[in-house]
C-alpha cells in the first residue's frame, strides 16, 4: 500500500470509508487513487465510494472546504450559504457534512430541513441573497452515483473560471480529518412554503378542470408536486404508488431518467387506467419533468422540445414588453420561429442551464431538450420539475376548457411554421475513450449530404470564445443534426431534426410519414457512427 493511500486512510474522518479502502485490492486501490473527482456540471458527479476518485464524506469536506476558502477570498465570509439534498446514497451524511464545514468556517448556514428537489436549493440561495448553495445530488444518474451541485450568482449554476478556481482551493485543502466542523440545526420549512406559495402563482388561465397523473420516478419530488398542483388549485391527481416514495436503490427502473426507454411506463399505464388528461414525470431531484398526453395511437411522451415550445407560446402570451426566451444548440429550430411569430426575441446557448439563465436580459422563459425547463428565471435560476408541472396543467386546462388539447396545439405549430420532427440517438459506451474515437472519425469524414439534402459541417470546437464546445453541428435546409459527447454520463448523444411542409390539416400524416422516413435515414447515420 502506497504512501498516499495510507496517509489518505488514516486522514478519512469516515470509518467506513477507511475500512472499505482498508479492504481493497492493489489495482482497485490504483484505480480510486488515479485521479481525484474533478468539477464538471456544476460541481462532482460520480460513485458512491471512499477514495479521491469517489463521492464520500472525505471528498465532501474538502471540497467544501476549498468551496469556503474561495468565498472567503471574494469577502463573502460569514454571509449566508443554503446546504440541500436529495435521498441518495450518502446524501444524508454528505449534507450534514458540507453544512457543518461551511458552520466551521464561519459562515451562516441554512440546512433545508429534509431531502428536497434541487430546485428549492436554487430558490432558497436567491430568496435569501446567499452567497452560494449546495445540493447534494446525483440528478438522474444511476443508483450509484451522488454528487455535489454549487449555485453562485443568485442562485445560477457555477461557470468557469469559478469551477476551476474553487478546485484549486479544494487541492490546497489539508486533511479532511483536521477540518473545522461546527453543529448545524436544520431550518424549518418556512423556505418550502415560500417556494410553493410561488409556484401556486404561476398559472396564467382560470380553469383548473385536468386529470393529472403523475410519477415521481422514486424521487423526493413526489410530496412537493402534490403540494404545489394542489396550491395552485390542481386537485385530480393520481400518483405511480411504486415509485412515489424515496428509494435511493430505483428498483422498478434500469436508468431513473424519464428519457429513457420504459421508464414512464408505469406512468402511462396509470394514466390510461384512470382516464387522465395529463401525465406528468419528475427526474429523482425534481428538477426535470417530461410530459405524457394520449393521442390517437395511445397515450406517448412529449419529446423535450414539443413541452419547450408549448411551455414558451403559454409564458409568451402572458410575458412583459421584449420578452426573450432561450434553447441551447441541441434543441429545435422552433422556438427561434415561434418567438419570432409572437414578438419575441430568443437566443441559444451552450448545453446547460448555467449558460440559459445567462442568456440576456428579458428571459422569460428557456428549456433544453433534455426535459429541463425554466419557468419563472426572476426566481429560480434553473430547470425546474416542479414548477413547469404547475404551468403545464395550467396550459392543459386551459386547453381543455377550449375543446382542445396539447397535441392540438402542436398541430397548429406545424401548419405555421413546418412540422419539426426530431429524435435523439445516445450511444452509452462502457469505455469513455470510445466517445473521443467516434468524434475523431466524424471529424475526418464530414458528411456533405443527408437524408437527400445537402449538409454544411460546422465544428465547435474550432470556435472561440464562449461557444466553443465539443460539438459537430451538420446543417441543411430542412435537416438538422447535432453530434457531442454528454456531459454528466459516458455517452455520446446525436440530436437528429426533419422539418416537413404541410398545406392543411388533411395533410399532417402525410408529412408525419415523410418525417418518419427522414428521420430514419438520420438514426442510420448516428448508429453508424
């Protein structure tokens, strides 16, 4: 056993964490030790485990710890920081941990009172004029995994040069076990009242008549969805009883994503069973939500970008002069037309909503096609499950009392403005270097045509400035695909877009058909990449 690895041991305030390293084999303990855990979205990501290269009570000081120094230097200390979590794995100890750090530093600290959705932390950092707030979660990742999610600047997501300046003060932290620790009582739940009296705000339409049924994907948003329909005068709600409590283990899905395939089944099946009008999934911490409808096939999830510019039409009708709504470059190329339709400026940024809320002034609204959504940017800062569960069932309702329905709605899009259809390919690889060897083989074969069209290779990565990013986008003039590595899972993600013209409603199937075919051709190419 190295030095390192056992100085590391004896240094690790957790005893199960040193008896787990303790156990360890030479090459497992050479893995742990081969790189610590490095800011990426937000913050750490990964495995539940001991060791630099994991998510434990030892990183979770040190990081926290760097995390103050930092404050510290800018004149923050002694100001306020908002600690949450989830009901991870850990989450429980790695909040009390993180919080009781920051109590040791100084610093005033408010530890929501039990797990929570991320989106609270980001409210609570902006209610209060905190400094920072911490969430402990892994989002949607796998069971395995936990995390650590920095909010700065309101309560927006971190962005470079913060990350890596905090991570350089988190490498000249010295041993965990030496950190200054003080007592931290949990606060009340005053902040999650404020936060649901908020959201009970938000509908812009007088009927409240919508079935909702609703999954919580074993997550903690469950309560607080209930709670914030309910406040918001939404009462017909029925709930996925298997996946409505915390389970950190999600048994009844492979992946808790509700992206992913089969994870909403439950969810639909509910919802044909009880004849809803609406089906609603939250991600494990909240902060996402996919929407179900039924059609004429049965009921099916709205892919992220037909909730984003249905969401945007509902915000936009109600919106302040010069409003501005936001995408990233992965999303359709509707919202552009849609706001540019209603008298609205939009924009696009980078994938991620540490750079949506940054967007400009005016923002009203902004999604990105991975289901998050930004309801209310003047108060939450980031995506934000819970909320756009309450605008989505204002907008169903208010549908409803028209004689019509969301589908309708997107309908009357792609008589407007072209029917936009789209679909996503997401190679998950064992391997991450597999990743870095299909980007390098597009790049040395750039595609001039696809699916019968003309395409034009643009490469982000040859960029500069802030919209430089490890992305391929292939452009034609009714084609659309973005190729890029994901940036919290090892896969490499294809974001494919047709749009086909429509003359009526008489011929919605068969540019649907068209669409189909395209599309088709498009997957073929991602798959083969």
């Amino acid at each position: 056993m190295s030095d390192v690895v056992t100085r590391w041991i004896a240094e690790d305030p957790d005893p199960q964490s040193r008896a787990e390293l303790a156990s360890l084999s030479a090459d497992e303990l050479a893995h742990r030790f081969s790189a610590p855990l490095s800011f990426g979205t937000a913050g750490l990501r990964g495995p539940v485990r001991a060791g630099p290269n994991g998510m434990n009570v030892a990183v979770v000081v040190r990081t926290t710890a760097g995390l103050s120094a930092w404050l510290k230097d800018r004149c923050l200390g002694g100001s306020t920081v908002v600690v949450g979590r989830d009901a991870r794995h850990g989450s429980e100890k790695f909040a009390l941990a993180a919080a009781e750090v920051l109590a040791g530093a100084g610093f005033s600290v408010v530890l929501l009172p039990r797990p929570l959705p991320t989106p609270i932390v980001a409210f609570a950092v902006r209610r209060l004029r905190a400094a920072a707030g911490v969430q402990i979660t892994a989002s949607h990742n796998p069971a395995s995994d936990n995390g650590y999610k920095v909010y700065l600047d309101g309560g927006a997501q971190l962005i470079s040069p913060s990350d890596r300046e905090i991570e350089a003060a988190i490498a000249a932290v010295g041993p965990a076990h030496l950190v200054p620790r003080s007592p931290v009582i949990p606060a009340s739940d005053e902040l999650v009242q404020s936060y649901l009296a908020r959201v009970a705000s938000l509908p812009r339409g007088t009927s409240r008549t919508v079935r909702i049924a609703l999954t919580a994907m074993h997550g903690v948003g469950g309560e607080t969805a209930v709670a914030a329909l309910g406040a918001a005068g939404f009462t017909d709600i029925h709930t996925v009883a298997s996946q409505f409590r915390p389970d950190p283990d999600f048994p009844t899905v492979e992946f808790p994503n509700p992206e992913e395939p089969g994870a909403s089944d439950e969810l639909l099946a509910l919802a044909d069973r009880v004849d809803a009008d609406l089906a609603l999934a939250l991600d494990p911490d909240a902060d996402r939500l996919a929407v179900g409808v039924p059609g004429p096939d049965g009921w099916r999830m709205l892919r992220g970008d037909e909730t984003g510019v249905l969401l945007a039409d509902h915000v936009l009708a109600c919106a302040p002069p010069d409003p501005l709504v936001a995408t990233t470059i992965v999303s359709s190329d509707l919202l552009e037309k849609l706001a540019s339709a209603r008298g609205a400026r939009s924009a696009r940024t980078l994938t991620g909503f540490k750079w949506l809320v940054r967007a400009g002034h005016g923002l009203v609204y902004a999604y990105e096609e991975a289901i998050g959504h930004c309801v209310d940017p003047d108060v939450v800062r980031d995506k934000d499950g819970i909320s756009a569960a309450v605008v989505a069932a204002d907008l169903a309702a208010t549908l409803r009392s028209e004689g019509s329905t969301l589908l309708d709605r997107l309908d009357d899009y792609a008589l407007e403005f072209g029917l936009h259809a789209g679909d996503q390919v997401s190679r998950r690889v064992a391997d991450i270097s597999e990743i870095e060897a299909m980007m390098q083989r597009l790049r040395a074969n750039m595609p001039t045509e696809l699916a019968g069209e003309p395409v034009r290779a643009t490469d982000l990565a040859e960029l500069r400035g802030s919209s430089r990013t490890d992305a391929v986008v292939l452009t034609g003039s009714s084609v659309r695909v973005v190729v890029r590595p994901s940036g919290t899972e090892p896969k490499l993600k294809c974001y494919l877009e047709v749009v086909v013209g429509a003359p009526d409603r008489e011929g919605l199937g068969a540019a649907r058909a068209t669409a189909r075919q395209r599309l088709a051709v498009l997957r073929d190419f991602a798959h083969a990449l």
